[in-house]
C-alpha cells in the first residue's frame, strides 16, 4: 500500500479518489461536524431553512402563480358547496312541516294558533322556516339545488386536478435542478471537503436527503395551500352564516396554534438527528461492504455487526421520538375539532329551536366546522413530514455552502510551447496549518526527464505530485509548467496535459475496451490494441471468453488486483499525456510482470517528463533523478549511483530492502520471454 495521501486523478485515465493517510490528514474543520457523521447537539433553523427552499420555486414562478390560481377558484367553490346543499335542507324541512300544516290557513295564521295554543317554541320554530302550510317538498327546486351542489364540486375536483398536475411538475424540475446543482457543487469543491467527508454520509445527503426534499414539497405544499385557503374560506362562509357560532369555532385555532407549535419545537431536533444518524448508518455500512474481504480475514464480523446494530438503535430511537412526538399533532387536533363540533351542534339546536337560524344553516354551519378542522388536522398531520424535509434540505444546503476551490482565472494563460518541464519555486503547503509540512521546497524537472520520489512514510511524496495536478492550493511560492504558472491555467487544461495511474486501481462496469478507451474517448481501436499490447494487458485479454468485450463489474472482482493495474496502466498509455505521474503503478502486479511492464514504462516515458513515487527501489535506478524526502523536504537528490555513493538517506533505504544481491532489472527483462501468442479460452 502507498504510504501518502491519494487523490483522483487526471480526466485523462479516470481514477478514483482512495484513503488519506492519517500523518497527512487534516485533524479539524470537518465538513459534516462530529466525527463519524454522529448528530451535533444543534438544531436545525426550521424558518430560514424552510423559506431557502420556497424560495427555490421563483424560476417557476408563473406555474406557481397558476396553481395558487387553480386552487383559489378550487376551494371556493368547495365552500359554497355547504351553503348551497343547506337550502336543499331546508326545501326539505320546509317540505316535510308544511305537509302537516292545514292548507286553508296562511303561515303567520298558524303562527298565531300555535301561540295561542300554548306552544311558543313551535311557533318560533315555524318563524324562521320558509313554507306554504299544506305544500309538501317542492322536487323541481330540489332537484336544481342537488344539481348546482354537483356541478360545484366537480368543477372543485378537475380545478384540484389541474392543480396537483401543475404542482408535480413544478416539484419534480424543482428537484432536478437541485440535483443538478449538487452535482456541479461537488466538482467544484476542493479535494480537502472530500477529506472530512465520510463517503456514506456525503452520499445520504445528495441521494436520501434529495429523496425527501422530492417527497416532502410533493406532498406538503398542494395540501398547505389548499389547507390554507379552506380555512380562510370556510371562516369568510361561517361569519356569514352565523357570527356567533363562527365565534365559537375560532377559538380553537388559538388552541390548536399553540399545540402544534409545542410539539413541533420538540420534535424538530429529532427530526435532524433522525437524517444525521441515516447517513452515519449509511456510512458505517459502506465502509463495512466495501472492505468486507477484511473483516472477514481479521474476523471482525462480531465487532461489525455491534456497531451496526449501536448505530441503527441511535437511529432508531431518534426516528421513533421524531415520529411519536410529531404524531401526537394530529389525534390531538381531531380531539379540539370533536369538542367543537360538539359545541357548534348543541348551540346551533338551540338557535333552530328559538327561530334564529334554520336547520339548513346549522347542517351547512356544522360542515363548515368539519371543513375548518379538517385542514388544521392535515396541516398538523403533515407537521413531521414537512420538518423531516426541511432538515434534509438543510443537510443539502450545507454541501451547497461549502467553500469552493477558488475559480480559474477569467483569463487563463495558455503553454505556447509544450515541453514538460516542471518547476517547483520555494513551495509551502499543509493539510493543517499547525503542523506544516512542505515549508521551503525547490526543485526543476527537465523535460524528459524520470523523477523519482523516494522517502519513508508521510514525507510527503504522493503530496507532491498532488500539487502539481492542483489538487490543493499551495499556501506559498508556485509551480510552473513550461514557465507558466499553473494557476493561471484553467485545471481542465492542466490536468488534460497529465497522465495518473495510482496504486489504488478504478475500474466502472462496462468491457474492457471502455475502461481502456477511457483514457481517450476520440482513440481509435488500433490506438487501444497498441496501448494494451505495450502495457501486456494483450496477453491475459484473450484469455477471457469475451475478450476486450468481457464486461467487469464494478468492483473488478472478475479479473485479478494485477490485471486491473494493468488495465489502468494501458488506460494511461492511451492518454499519452505531456507529464506522467506514477504512484506505485506497479505494486499490485507480480514480479515478473513488473519487469515487463517497467520496460513498457520505459517506453510510455520517452519524451516525456514523468514522476515515479515508488518504495521498491529497484523499479527507479534508472531515473534521471531521485529526489529523498522526508518531513516534507528533499534531503537528497541525484542519480542511483551518485546517492549510493553519498552514502546518505537513500543509501540507508536502500540497503534496507537489498541486504542481499540484487537482480538487475535489465538482465531479468532480458532473459524472460516476449509476449507470447493469445493462449486458449478460460474454461
């Protein structure tokens, strides 16, 4: 394994990020808070958070300003609907009385006989009721009120269906644009973000956390604004009907305000711990599956399975208090709403009893208070959603407020002439700025030339060769390529001049002609055949059923840990790149294939300026230069032979590894064989 701090590599091969060393790591300023991804005591700000988001629908601005529209003309007729279906009520009411009534006599005559008679209530009853003594139920006036009523609430139910249809559209592009932004945020954050960042919980965020911001507006903001309007709606239809019961009915809202507001306060802390704890656990299980070769070689499946099951009882417990607290909303409003429904039913009786209002108001006053808590139930119900989408868009806007790489220049230099030479002019970089690491470093790689880098662990080796792709910003001096320094060019443009093969091999799922054409998308197929047979990816190739159409997984469990490094070796080869960077590119192969590949990599680095980081010192004797680091400087620097004869830091490593005789590389290459012919098929 290389000791250094390993990054991506060029567009040009494609390589994937791998582990950061500890002694080059930086120890603070974490992306994501606490270690580990674990829950921070601070509660998310719900209102800032929420109105950030709202916010995100302006460029849909006249959609939204439809759907307000649709539902504005939805629920208005929605709330006519009990008014109207009360008169049919009373036609009804006044129908079934007025039967019973002598047919000879007019209404105020029976009024007063029933006055006289004694019966005062009935009297008043028949006060506020609209009939003709001896008339039954008039069907015709009926009929025309049921057909009005029907007509009301068809069009409220197509207006709500145009305005779901509009509202889901709006969502969804609202979503992929928030995707979209993510994605480009992270190709512009610089490689100290990915540092900080555990890979499960960075993936919770723009995956799981994304997935609820979609589900939460989808649906929350119809039904808020529908809720909305209902109960201003329904309040106007109530003041209307009856002030007094209209009264009694708002005291409630009051009540129920100060409820939701409580639990709502509780609840929103867990809401946050609840997404915090999913992308710890997310993290924990990738780290465990992707490494899960180790733990079961080490035996560490208990040790595992108990982190696993500690992290997913946080979760849990944090999921089930967000939930249960949040819950309680609803059967509580459903409570207050049950109170006043009562209420309004024995006033309302009692106002029919006295003549003041008729029974076809009070059936239309009660619906109305139906509908007025109905929405305040769903707005409550709806609490723990919209507070758990609100935490995940928080989540999303700290990855979208991170600190990005600092931009290309508007107006980037350009390499006139492009030699590859390099030049490093009283370089200072760390990772942290209490412990520095590269203080005062100067060095020129000629064009052609082979450097290598050689030191013992966290010297800074693979840092070096970081700068030089820019991964990181240097905190002094500069670097400059064919005399131009490389931040005046656009990274695109520097990184499109380097070729990068790491120790850790990237392969995607796809044939194995694709992960070589990577490299270079406009290559032809004799360009790819060339590559693979000078790097002896040809040899083992035709020993696969498919040949370079044999699909590899993504993990590359198809092929061998030498194989790929082959592959991403041929993948480099194809890019042929102005400047080549090899981080112990030959460490995952066996040693005869070494030899063989080192004499290719002869080849690949004729012409061209090359940086070789290797800890077998055997594969760089014959490099132009080698530069021996150590605490982030260089101690040494010369040839093979003139630092063995210094007897120094190099001589010391050196005869560390080779206490015995050493092979030479050129007289083992010399006696193996060249490649053979394709042998026979796996079975």
């Amino acid at each position: 394994m290389s000791d250094d701090k390993q990054t991506p590599t060029a567009a040009s091969n494609g390589q994937a990020p791998a582990t950061v060393k500890a002694t080059e790591r930086p120890t603070t300023g974490r992306a994501f808070g606490p270690p580990g991804g674990i829950p921070g005591d601070k509660s998310m700000n719900f209102g800032p958070s929420a109105k950030r988001l709202l916010r995100r629908l302006r460029p849909h601005r006249t959609q939204v300003l439809g759907v307000i529209l649709l539902a504005v003309a939805s629920v208005g007729l929605s709330v006519l609907g009990p008014k109207i279906l009360g008169k049919a009520t009373d036609i009804i009411f006044a129908g079934a009385i007025g039967k019973g009534l002598p047919a000879n006599l007019s209404k105020e005559q029976v009024i007063e006989q029933a006055r006289a008679s004694g019966n005062g209530r009935f009297a008043d009853l028949l006060q506020g009721i609209d009939l003709i003594p001896g008339v039954g139920i008039d069907f015709d006036a009926l009929r025309n009120v049921l057909l009005l009523v029907l007509g009301l609430y068809a069009g409220a139910f197509f207006l709500s269906w145009m305005q779901g249809y509009i509202l889901n559209g709006v969502v969804q592009r609202t979503v992929f644009e928030l995707r979209s932004e993510v994605e480009d945020k992270l190709n512009r954050l610089p490689l100290s973000y990915f540092d900080g960042a555990p890979r499960g919980e960075l993936l919770s965020r723009v995956t799981n956390d994304i997935d609820n911001i979609s589900t939460s507006l989808q649906q929350t903001l119809s039904q808020l604004l529908t809720s909305l309007l209902t109960v201003i709606g329904v309040v106007t239809m109530m003041f209307v009907v009856s002030p007094l019961l209209a009264l009694i009915a708002l005291v409630t809202i009051p009540i129920s305000m100060v409820i939701t507001a409580a639990i709502a306060k509780r609840s929103q802390a867990r809401f946050v711990a609840q997404w915090r704890h999913t992308g710890a656990l997310n993290g924990q299980i990738e780290e465990a599956f992707t490494g899960h070769e180790l733990v079961k070689v080490f035996g560490r499946q208990k040790e595992i399975e108990a982190s696993f099951a500690e992290k997913n009882d946080e979760l849990y417990q944090a999921a089930f208090g967000a939930q249960f607290i949040s819950g309680l909303i609803m059967p509580l409003m459903m409570f207050i709403g049950n109170l006043n429904y009562v209420v309004i039913a024995v006033v309302g009786g009692l106002r029919v009893a006295s003549g003041t209002m008729s029974l076809g108001d009070v059936q239309a006053f009660i619906q109305y208070s139906r509908q007025f808590t109905q929405p305040l139930t769903q707005v409550a119900s709806m609490a723990n959603l919209l507070q758990s989408g609100v935490a995940s868009a928080e989540r999303v806007f700290e990855v979208l407020d991170a600190k990005e790489q600092v931009p290309d220049d508007a107006t980037p230099a350009e390499v006139t002439e492009a030699r590859g030479r390099v030049e490093f002019e009283h370089v200072a970089f760390s990772y942290d700025p209490e412990k520095p690491l590269i203080t005062d470093l100067s060095l020129v790689a000629e064009p052609g030339q082979t450097v290598a880098i050689v030191g013992p662990t966290g010297a800074g080796k693979t840092t070096l060769v970081n700068l030089i792709m820019r991964f990181y910003e240097l905190n002094a001096g500069r670097i400059t390529l064919d005399g131009v320094d490389i931040t005046e060019l656009t990274r695109h443009d520097l990184r499109s001049r380097i070729g990068m093969v790491l120790q850790d091999t990237w392969l995607f799922g796809g044939t194995i002609r694709d992960n070589i054409m990577y490299g270079n998308l406009n290559a032809t197929e004799e360009d790819m055949l060339a590559a693979a047979k000078a790097t002896y990816v040809d040899r083992f190739v035709h020993s696969l059923p498919d040949g370079y159409d044999t699909v590899i997984d993504e993990e590359g469990s198809n092929v061998s840990a030498g194989e790929k490094q082959l592959l991403t070796i041929a993948r480099a080869f194809l890019a042929d790149p102005q400047l080549l960077i090899l981080d112990e590119a030959t460490s995952s192969v066996d040693t005869r294939t070494e030899v063989l590949v080192q004499r290719a990599m002869a080849a690949l680095r004729s012409d061209r300026t090359s940086f070789v980081i290797a800890h077998r010192l055997s594969t760089i004797r014959d490099a132009d230069l080698i530069l021996v680091m150590e605490n982030g400087s260089i101690v040494e620097q010369g040839n093979h032979q003139q630092l063995l004869t210094a007897n120094g830091a190099y001589a010391r490593l050196y005869n560390a590894q080779f206490a015995g005789a050493v092979v030479d590389i050129d007289e083992e290459a010399a006696a193996l064989p060249t490649p053979a012919a394709a042998p026979a098929a796996r079975p």
